[in-house]
C-alpha cells in the first residue's frame, strides 16, 4: 500500500532527525536559542517510533491472514531475532571502540549487562520490545477477528488508557522503564492495535487531525520545557515520551494523515526501495549520527540549518549502506 511506504519513509527519516535534535538539545541550556530549536525539532516528531509500531500492527494483526503458529514464528522471528544478535554484538564493539578512543573503555560486565538489559546501543530497545509483539501476534488476531466495532473501541482505549497511567508513574517516580526488557511491549500494545483499527477505519477529518496535531505538539514543547525547568530526568522520561498524554494523540493523528496521503512520496518504485531499506536505516543511521557529531558539524553552525542538513546526510548515508547490505548475501540477512 503506497500511504504505507509513505509513512515508513517520513517515519524513518523523524527518527534520524530525532536524534540528531538531541545533540543539539542535550548541548545547549534550557531556555536558550539553540536549546529551544531543538526542543522543537524533536518534539515535532515524537510520533516517529509510535507510527512504527501502529505500521507493524496494521500489516501484522489482519485476522483474514490464516497461518499456523510455526509457521508465523519462523517467517517473523527469523526476521528480527538475526538483526538482534548481530547488531546488539556490533554495537556492543562499537561501544567498547568509542570509549577505548576516548580513553574509557567499558568493562566487559558493563557491555554485557547492556545486552542483558535489552541495551547495548540506545536505538536497538525498539527490537526487543517488538519481539514480544511478534510473539502475541497470533493470539492479539484471534482477538480482533471476534470483535465488534464498539469492543474493539472499548479495548484500545482501555489499553491506552492502563499504558499511560502506567507511564506516568515510572516517568513521576524516577523509573526509566521495566528493568527487564521482556516486558516493555506491554506498554506498546495500545499503539499495536489502534495501528490496525486505523487501517480498517474508513474517517478522516483532515482538520480536526491538524488541529490535534498541532495543539498536542505545542502542549508537548511547553510542558518539555515546564518540567525541564524543575526537573530533567522527569522531563526526558515524560514530556517526550511516547507514551505521554500529549504524544499519544499526536502520534494517532499523524498515522491518519498519513493514511490519507495515496500519492508516492518519489515515484512509486524508488518509494518502495526506500520503505523497504527503512529498517536497515533504522538499525545503521546511529554510526553516522555519531561520527558526523564527532566533526563538530552539528554543532558548529546554526541549529536551525545544521539539524535538517544532517539529518538528509544522515539519512543518505544510511540509506545507501543499507542498499549495499541488501546485496551481500549474508549480511542481507541482518537488516
């Protein structure tokens, strides 16, 4: 479907602006020039890893799709339990390569708690959440295929709603998330599943949605830099989380517009190379984040030209790499 190569694409490429706003963010006091381009930037698209989610539910939780449970885990889980190791061991180097360079090299129990933790780099605890998704798959199908409009309604909402008090108490209470990593696509079922629902779901008012848009992202800057003043940690954990009352509505509104944009993004088949090498970026851009973070370019000229021009070298770089892993028999395999 062309509005989901779409939403890959523009979802993909929030994420590497994402991080690349973060540096400047994280870099600059609260309050300032700079700091406040940041907050901008990334608060516009906190939306990116929730529209991932809802896009893996939307293709993953059709029930007329009939395949038996062996069968299911060994097309999915192949599919993400190779990436997984591979790339968990490769930034596990990369760590231990950018602390000997800076002269602090992590201990080999720290790398591995890492990996235990779900967090050998910061990008990969979106593969082992949706690990857990994939394994309910066949079951949350079941549930769905039964479900009146009205109860289906009913269990969404529901599941937001236990999601975000539950994240408001980890993020108000100083805790992160769930120590063990198991446990962390509990919290993404709500947006597993209205991911599917949206698809199906044949209403659009375009306005409304922008106004949604709009209103939970301005309430999201403004309360990022609130609590920034009081407090970071809750700051970091809350306002910006995907999870939070501000982003959960925009993060919806964003996946129904769109839903309605049926027009490729380049010309149809160079929008589905580029959806297709959307996980492979994913997975490949934090190199380039960081070594172009290590020139000094992000930070040596105004935010506000450097955020977006990094974030297209960036996402170049990594798209063009994850091409050239396309054609490597082996290493296809692991993006």
């Amino acid at each position: 479907m062309i509005w989901l190569d779409n939403a890959r694409i523009v979802s993909i490429f929030a994420v590497v602006l994402l991080h690349v706003a973060a540096i400047i963010l994280s870099g600059n006091s609260i309050g300032t020039e700079y700091w406040w381009i940041g907050n901008i930037s990334s608060t516009l698209v906190r939306w990116c890893v929730p529209v991932f989610v809802m896009i893996s539910g939307a293709l993953l939780l059709d029930p007329r799709k009939q395949e038996s449970l062996s069968i299911f885990y060994s097309k999915r889980l192949s599919k993400i339990l190779i990436p997984i190791l591979f790339w968990s061991i490769f930034f596990s180097c990369w760590t231990f390569l950018q602390g000997f360079i800076d002269g602090e090299p992590p201990t080999y129990i720290k790398l591995l708690g890492n990996l235990l933790r779900g967090l050998p780099y910061g990008h990969l605890w979106f593969l082992y959440m949706i690990l857990g998704l994939y394994l309910f798959v066949p079951f949350l199908r079941i549930v769905f295929k039964d479900l009146k409009k009205k109860e289906s309604d009913f269990l969404i909402i529901s599941a937001f709603t236990m999601a975000s008090i539950n994240f408001i108490y980890m993020s108000f209470h100083g805790v992160g998330g769930s120590v063990l990593f198991i446990n962390w696509f509990l919290l993404y079922i709500p947006f597993f599943l209205v991911g599917y629902f949206i698809r199906k779901d044949s209403r659009s008012n375009k306005i409304l949605l922008w106004v949604t848009f709009a209103s939970s992202s301005l309430i999201t800057l403004i309360g990022y830099y609130f609590v920034s003043t009081q407090d970071t940690s809750i700051a970091d954990a809350y306002f910006h989380g995907y999870l939070s009352i501000t982003v959960v509505p925009m993060s919806i509104s964003v996946m129904y517009l769109l839903k309605s944009w049926n027009t490729p993004i380049f010309n149809e088949p160079v929008s589905k190379k580029l959806s297709s090498l959307s996980f492979g970026i994913y997975l490949i851009h934090p190199i380039f984040v960081e070594i172009l973070n290590k020139t000094g370019y992000i930070k040596a000229i105004h935010p506000a030209i450097s955020i977006p021009s990094a974030t297209v070298i960036i996402f170049a770089i990594s798209a063009v790499v994850a091409w050239i892993f396309c054609k490597i028999p082996y290493l296809s395999r692991t993006i």
